[in-house]
C-alpha cells in the first residue's frame, strides 16, 4: 500500500511541476521593440500601424525582437510602410 502512496504522490508532485510550466506566461514579442533586417542590419522597424505594417500572407519574417543580443523573429509578412494593399507593395510617390 506505502509503494501505491508514493507512487501517487510523485506523480502528483510531477504533474503539478509540469503544469505551472505549461502555464506560465510567455513573452508577447508585440510589446517589445521591433527590429526589421535591412541590408544585413537591423534597424528600428517602427510603431506598428503608425510607421509600418505587415503585409500578410507571406512566410517572410517581417520584424524581428531582441532577446539578449540576439534578434528573434516576431511577426511574418511583408514590411510595408505604404500602399500595402497589393501582393508586391510599393510606397506611393508624392504628387508634385
């Protein structure tokens, strides 16, 4: 009966251990500052909605965050500062 008991008792310990893993909260990387890669740099992307916005669907990796000293992919689309409403987006030239 005693192996019975502690066999219980583990696997309630273990899936309790498990569960505040599972869930704990995880970063949004929407609330951290945002990086886009040009030119093999990155550079602050903007305010999302102000500056840019990500063109979806696309697989490509539209701005990334940093974690540390490396740069995380955050958000997919296309990084579109203006007219984003075709599939190849183009900023729109200013009327003289």
């Amino acid at each position: 009966m005693k192996k019975i008991k502690w066999k219980f008792m583990t696997l309630a310990i273990v899936l309790g251990i498990g569960g505040a893993f599972a869930t704990a909260p995880r970063q949004d990387c929407q609330g951290a500052t945002q990086y886009r890669l040009s030119g093999g740099n990155y550079v602050l992307a903007g305010t999302l909605g102000v500056n840019y916005i990500c063109f979806t669907p696309s697989a490509e990796i539209c701005t990334y965050y940093k974690v540390g000293s490396t740069y995380t992919p955050c958000m997919n689309g296309i990084y579109c500062t203006a007219n984003c409403k075709t599939l190849n987006p183009t900023p729109k030239k200013a009327k003289n």
